[in-house]
C-alpha cells in the first residue's frame, strides 16, 4: 500500500536517499535498471546504474548488478551510509485549521497550496512542518521518517481533510484501517463533461506513466498498475461541466485525477491531466473568456477531499467528518450556475 512505502528523493546529483520498494506478485522479469528509472522521479538510468555499482542498491540485502532482472516480491533497497542530507523535519509557525482534536488524533483542513510533507522541491512549509511545531513526539510509520503523523496525504493543490495521528497506537490502528479499505472518504470534484452513466463505479488499475513519472495513468488491458477503485455520482449539471461526489475504495496516489481522465472528464483545471484546457463547450470568445476567468478564480485543480470517516483508534467508534467547500471552489460553482442560467 502507498501510504507504508518510504519517498525516495533526489537532493543533488550525486546522492540518493533511502528509499525500499516491495515488487508486485505479478512483475514480469525486468533489467533491475530499467525498473528504477520507470518508477522512481527525478533520476536518470545512468544515475541508478551508478548507484548499483556503487553498492548502494540491494535486492533482497544482497548486492546486485545492472542486469539483475527484478522478479515478484523482490525486496528493493536503495540508500547510502549516511543520509545524504538532514532528515529532521524542521519546525515551522505555520497556522493549522483543525476541526477536531482529543488526545489520540486530529482532523485538519489543508488548504489548497500546502504540501503535506517535505520532499523534492518542497523540504520547508509543509503540512508535516507545522504538525511539529504545535504538537511533541508524534510518531513515524516504518520507513517515513520525514512524515511524522502522516497516516495518508492528499495532493498540494487539493484541499481537504486529513487525520493525523498524535501516538503510535493511534498511527497503526488508523494505518491498518487505510490498508484494509475500510476509511470512509468522499471527495467533491468539478469535472468537463456529464459523465455517462451518471453514477458509476471506475474499476481500473493505475500506476506510474512510462513517459512521464509525474503523471498517473490508467492500465485498464496490462498487468501494469495497482488495483484502484473509485465510486463517483453527479451531483449537478452544468452543461459543459459537472459536480461529482467521489468515493475512494482504495486510495492510490492521483487515483480520482487519473480516473476521470481516464473516462474522458478530466478535472476542471488540472494542469496535470489537461483539465487547463476547454474540453467542452461553444466556440465563442464570450464563453471563452468565461472559462479563462473561472481558470484564473481557482488555479488549482477543482478537487477537495470533503469527508472522512473511521473508527476511532481508543475506542472503536465510527466517526465521521465534514468540511465546507473553500471559498474559490464555491465562487467557480456559482460562476458556472449563473453561466447556465443566463445563456
């Protein structure tokens, strides 16, 4: 599952940091090399193969050469004898909106723009910096050291819920809920186009692009990709774009975003996945200027994690949690009720 495996990261051009990579049960045979360089960001072929070399890539503890081929279940370790920079996360002032605490967990709203933990590009005003300067010792899963608290993320430029847990009984208990699937967790989308049908279930596998590892993509004829379910129902239509409620069954990263690109309704505004372009709608520079103005009120994908619902890890009750949709998503929504209205 994502949310247990360590982040690898690049901090300059010759170091790598620590990074363990679980193979899946249905790898095909595949130069060891090879596999790294489609998977892991930010790092070239020959930077992996320099690495090997060097000794600090292992399979299953044991050293390895270029042309090892990764079979299923191989255990993959990339790292180095000392960390290649400081792995303390520093503590920032930053203001947190929580909308629950007690002594074992929190709710935070993140807004959107907030990177929820240190990583490339991104090692200072995080989400995980402000977790540790208001709250002491909170606890790391294995192989996370830089994401004290983290149970689960959700993407810098989606707003929304997230559970944090302030103790180790806390973290595993809310950790093994998201690995057997059993978080409740809705999320509201704006979308180009009236999906068809307008309620349905997206049962495809999803993973790694090949040309770009920044991009997610669906998998839906290969043995490629993780499982990944989503549920989704409308909610309004707007003509040219609708409001949906999603609903993750499994929580893979950019999951809703690769899945409504994948049934041909990108998020409104997701750079990413070519929302940020006019999908639908008329030919007229009225309309037009409509859309670059709604662009231009949300720079951000129209994606916010809206509700969350677990069983509290002390006592095993069902909790569940709400938040309002942030002001730029409201104002595109009513932008795009008045559009419809009047033209």
């Amino acid at each position: 599952m994502d949310v247990f495996n360590g982040q690898y990261q690049e901090d300059n051009d010759d170091l790598f940091e620590h990074y363990r990579i679980e193979v899946d049960a249905g790898q095909t045979p595949i130069r060891i090399d090879k596999f790294l360089s489609d998977r892991l960001a930010n790092v070239s072929r020959n930077r992996i193969q320099s690495a090997i070399g060097e000794g600090f890539i292992k399979v299953n503890q044991i050293e390895i050469k270029s042309n090892y081929k990764v079979h299923p279940k191989d255990v993959i370790i990339v790292s180095l004898p000392e960390p290649p920079r400081d792995t303390e996360v520093k503590p920032e002032n930053i203001p947190l909106n929580i909308l629950y605490e007690d002594q074992s967990l929190l709710i935070v709203n993140k807004p959107a723009g907030m990177v929820v933990h240190p990583a490339y590009n991104n090692w200072t005003g995080t989400l995980v910096n402000a977790l540790v300067y208001h709250f002491k010792n909170l606890p790391n899963l294995p192989y996370n050291e830089s994401r004290p608290g983290l149970v689960h993320r959700i993407d810098k430029d989606t707003s929304g819920l997230l559970v944090i847990a302030k103790n180790e009984h806390a973290l595993n208990k809310l950790a093994k809920q998201f690995f057997d699937h059993t978080i409740e967790r809705s999320y509201i989308a704006l979308v180009w186009g009236i999906p068809k049908p307008e309620n349905g279930v997206i049962d495809v596998p999803i993973g790694r692009s090949m040309k770009d590892r920044r991009i997610v993509k669906a998998f839906p004829d290969s043995d490629r990709g993780k499982n990944a379910v989503t549920h989704y129902q409308l909610i309004h239509d707007y003509r040219y774009v609708s409001l949906l409620e999603c609903k993750l069954e499994t929580g893979r990263t950019h999951q809703i975003r690769a899945h409504m690109k994948y049934l041909g309704h990108p998020i409104f505004n997701d750079v990413t996945y070519g929302g940020d372009k006019i999908l639908k709608g008329t030919v007229f520079s009225k309309y037009k200027t409509f859309v670059h103005n709604c662009f231009q009120l949300m720079p951000r994908q129209a994606l916010h994690a809206k509700s969350l619902g677990f069983h509290h890890p002390d006592s095993g009750k069902l909790m569940r949690f709400e938040s309002e949709l942030p002001r730029d998503f409201k104002q595109v929504i009513e932008k795009w009720e008045n559009y419809v209205k009047y033209n």
